[in-house]
C-alpha cells in the first residue's frame, strides 16, 4: 500500500468530501513524480509531446472546452449554462470571439490577460507561456461568482474560419494549443450550427489535434429549432456524414440535437426531442466532478504509455547512431526508417499501434535533434512505470472507489441546471407513469368506460377475469411477454391472480403508457393506485 494511503478508511469517512478530495490528487500527483516524471525528463518527453504537470493540474476543477466554427453559438452556450454575462462575452452572427477565454469561479468579477495568468501557480495555465506573446495576448481568464463555476470551468474558443489567410494571421499554433487544452480537460464540445454543417481546413486539423481524445468529445448540433423535422433528419445526417470523414473511430459519436440558448424555439415540432436532448448532455455534465478523479487517472495512465513509448524510441535512434563518422547520414535514414523502426519496436516489447506518436509529426520533431546525445535504454526507468501500471493504479482505482462511496454526490448546480430539475418543467413531469401526479381524481378514470366495455367482454366471474382471460386482450398489444408481466405485476394489486375492472382498467393504462414510449414504474405510485385498492395497500 502507499504510503500516501496510510490513513485509516474511518479516518477517510470522517474527515470528508475535501480530505477525500485530496487523498486521491495526492496519490495521483505521487505516482506522477516519482515514476513518471523520471522516465520523461531522462527522454525529453517534454520537448516532443507535452509539458511537465503541475499541482494544479492535478488540483483543478473538471474543465470543458468548447470547440466550433465562427456563429455556431460557443459563447451564446456558456451564457445559457451560466444564465448571466461574463467579462469579455462578446455574441453575434460575425465571429466575434477572437480570444480563448477560460471561465472560472471567482469571489469578484473580473478578468486576468494572459501574461499574467501564466504566471499564477493556482491556475493550470503556466505551460502556455511557450506559445508565446500572439497567443497570450489573446488569451484571458473570466471570474465571476456564479454557482455553475463552482464546480467546473469552461474554455471558450475562438471561432474557426476557413481559409489559409486566418490560419496564418492567428501568430500562433492554434491546433498545438487545442492539442494543450485536449489533454488537460474532461470534455471536449464540439458545436455545429444546423446551417453551417461544412468542416474546414482548419476545423478539420482542429479535430485532429484530438487524437487519442476520443472518449472526451460530444458533438452538440446547436440551432436545430430554425429547421423543421424533415429537414433535421437530413441535417442529421449530412453531420454523421462530415464527422466520418475527419473523426477515424469505428464507434459513432453521440451528437446532441437541440437549441442551446434561452430564447422561445422558433420551431416547436421537436420540442420533446430537444428537451430529452438538452436533459442527456446536462447529466453528462453535472456528472464531471464525480468522475474527476477517475479522468485524471486515465490521463495519467494514457501519458505513462506515450512516455514509454517514447522511450524505447529515442533509445533505439541512439543505438543505431554511429559513434564517429556519417552521423547525419545515418540521422536521415533513421527519420526516413521511422514507420519500419515503429512496426520493429511494437514486435519487439508488445505495444499496441495505438500508442505511437504520429509518425509525420515524430520526424519533422526529429530533424531538429542531435540524436548522439540522446541517453540509451534506463531499464529501472521503464520497470518504474511498469509497476506503476501493473499494480499501483489498480491499488489508486479502488481508493478512488472508497472515496466516491464516503463522500456526498458531486453534481453542478446552479445556472440551467437548476430549471429543470424540480417542478413541472422537469423532465417527464406529468408525462408517462407520473401523469396526474397532482391530481385528486384517479388518471385512469378518463378511459375507465372504455376499458370497462372490454372487461366485460372477458367472461368476469364475482366481477373478476381470470389470468387467460386477462392475457388473451393484454397480448393484442403486441408487446413482449417479459413487458406485459410486469405489467401484470404492477396491476394485479390484491396478488390473487386475478383481475377486477379497476386492476384491468389500470392494466390497459400501463400498456398505453408503454405503447406511447414510456418506461413503467418498477414499483406502483401511489396515484397510479386503484380508488378501491388504496386503503389495502400499505
């Protein structure tokens, strides 16, 4: 066990969500220090791929970058999440964001520019100061005191154009810089305007820079209200279409249709769709501050294996280095061999394809590098991370599970998260199994007349229908027989395997609800209750 891990899990209990908190950042930033960093220092990890992580990396709040060409509604998004303005909001049909903007919680409102933001050791922001001066001057910090922010942070981007002109004139790497922030978030949202369904160059080289990212982007098609339902399906799936091409995953991407702005729709066909939507992606982001944690082991599990990785070929260039004469040659040939020397080394150590760098990206690197004081093969290094994946993290895994067991469910209140989650504007109020809720009279009543005409044509007896008789009219519906148990289940309230005109009135009221494409109750509401059955009931 570690030894960052010797306090007792009663102790753990009691000290609370905090201590809990930062039990696993100080298991986490302990594994980095001690295994990883060595390995990555000894290989110049840091030059080729990514900067060293700092406190604050592992300290931050759960991060969302927001990705999207000019006018998709980025900002128009944070602005309905947040349900207020934020300093350096800027919103129009032009592309008006020419700034990344990282939102963030703050006792006072105001605002941070970049060169000052990078040198603040509480932001995770630091490493940025190497894109240099273009790129910090076009960078800044947001602080407000909202109740959404407490929980998480969001990065809003600039809008992405097409054509070599802007791509030029940026002054700095955006896709490096994307490249940056992928890493370091735990969602990454890309946003398509339902008339602005083209990826440009530079988006395209944007999603791109995702690589090995996969797992963190949802797609949100934004504004599908300005199109009716024929034309959405079309829209739909033109997106699928154009995101197949650029994202190479045999897995489809889930993709978001709604209307993501406070404004009334102005088409209100797929008023139910959107709103199942918005319910889906909200839960998806009220869940980040529980799984944390867990995405902060996964990177650092993705950054070990990049680092080995690494490894095994910097020290390989550096044994087939000549030790006197033709170094540049043998240099060129190296670069030139790069893909066979890949294949090599995933025969030789058992690595998967999926691991490796970039081959294009690897040379250009390395054409720039005196491979001869490159350090051979460090054997205790590599074992170091070995173990570490081998039995440290599977040790940190289940810590993480103890402190997600002993702490309070984290969950992002505040803002548009709180419209939906209480009253009658909640999700499925007054729809499926809890329609009429808050009524005095019985729900089912209103059809009961119909439903009676049929039960008295099923031969009651003692004004009951047996179960055949009762299964003969529920089967007309088609549905499965595991459904319609339980619809049984559900209906038959005395448990006498028999059914009385209420019970069978409520039978064909589940079946309605399930027909309709609702889920049933696993347990019977009390409103749901026939009128003669509620005092038998407990």
């Amino acid at each position: 066990m570690f030894s960052w891990m010797g306090r007792q899990t009663g102790g753990r209990e009691r000290a609370g969500g905090a201590d809990a908190v930062q039990t696993v950042t100080g298991g986490l930033r302990s594994l980095y220090l001690r295994k990883v960093l060595p390995l990555e220092e000894a290989y110049r990890f840091h030059e080729f791929h990514s900067p060293a992580l700092e406190d604050a990396d592992f300290e931050n709040k759960p991060m969302i970058l927001l990705v999207g060409q000019y006018s998709t509604g980025k900002t128009t998004f944070i602005r309905y999440l947040l349900e207020q303005d934020f300093p350096g909001m800027r919103i129009g049909p032009e592309p008006t964001t020419d700034s990344f903007i990282a939102v963030m919680y703050g006792e006072t409102e105001g605002s941070t520019p970049g060169n000052a933001l990078v040198v603040d050791p509480k932001k995770p922001f630091r490493k940025l100061s190497r894109f240099g001066n273009a790129f910090l001057n076009r960078f800044m910090c947001s602080q407000l005191p909202n109740q959404v922010l407490k929980s998480i942070s969001i990065i809003d981007s600039p809008g992405i154009l097409s054509g070599e002109k802007q791509r030029i004139s940026r002054g700095y790497d955006f896709c490096q810089v994307l490249q940056w922030f992928a890493e370091r978030v735990d969602r990454i949202i890309l946003l398509f305007d339902a008339h602005k369904l083209d990826i440009s160059d530079e988006f395209s080289e944007a999603i791109k820079a995702f690589r090995g990212q996969d797992d963190k982007i949802r797609v949100v098609l934004n504004k599908a209200d300005q199109v009716d339902t024929q034309q959405l399906m079309r829209v739909y799936g033109a997106l699928m279409w154009s995101l197949g091409k650029v994202i190479n995953t045999p897995e489809v991407l889930r993709v978001y249709i709604g209307s993501f702005w406070s404004q009334p729709l102005q088409n209100t066909d797929n008023r139910r769709l959107f709103e199942a939507e918005a319910q889906d992606l909200f839960r998806d982001i009220q869940s980040l501050p529980q799984k944390a944690a867990v995405r902060k082991l996964n990177d650092l599990i993705k950054r070990a294996r990049l680092a080995k990785v690494h490894a095994y070929i910097i020290s390989y260039l550096k044994k087939e280095m000549p030790s006197m004469f033709g170094k540049e040659n043998k240099k060129r040939e190296l670069i030139y061999r790069l893909p066979e020397i890949y294949l090599q080394l995933q025969r030789e150590y058992q690595i998967s394809a999926g691991d490796f760098p970039e081959v294009k990206a690897m040379q250009e690197q390395l054409e720039n590098y005196d491979f001869s004081k490159f350090h051979s093969l460090k054997p205790k290094l590599i074992e170091a991370v070995d173990n570490m994946l081998t039995s440290k993290i599977s040790s940190l895994m289940s810590l993480i599970s103890q402190e997600e067991l002993s702490m309070p469910t984290q969950m992002v209140q505040g803002g548009a998260f709180d419209g939906t989650t209480e009253g009658p504007f909640n999700q499925g109020y007054g729809e499926g199994a809890k329609e009429g809720a808050d009524e005095e009279e019985w729900v089912v009543a209103k059809d009961k007349p119909a439903y009676d005409e049929l039960f008295y044509t099923l031969s009651p007896i003692n004004g009951k229908i047996t179960g055949v008789n009762a299964k003969k009219e529920m089967v007309t519906s088609k549905l499965p027989n595991s459904v319609l148990g339980k619809i049984w289940k559900l209906a038959d309230c005395d448990c006498d395997g028999m059914l009385d005109e209420e019970e069978f009135a409520l039978a064909k009221h589940l079946i309605k609800i399930k027909l309709d494409g609702y889920e049933l109750p696993n347990s019977l509401p009390a409103h749901l209750v026939p009128p003669s059955h509620r005092k038998s009931l407990p």
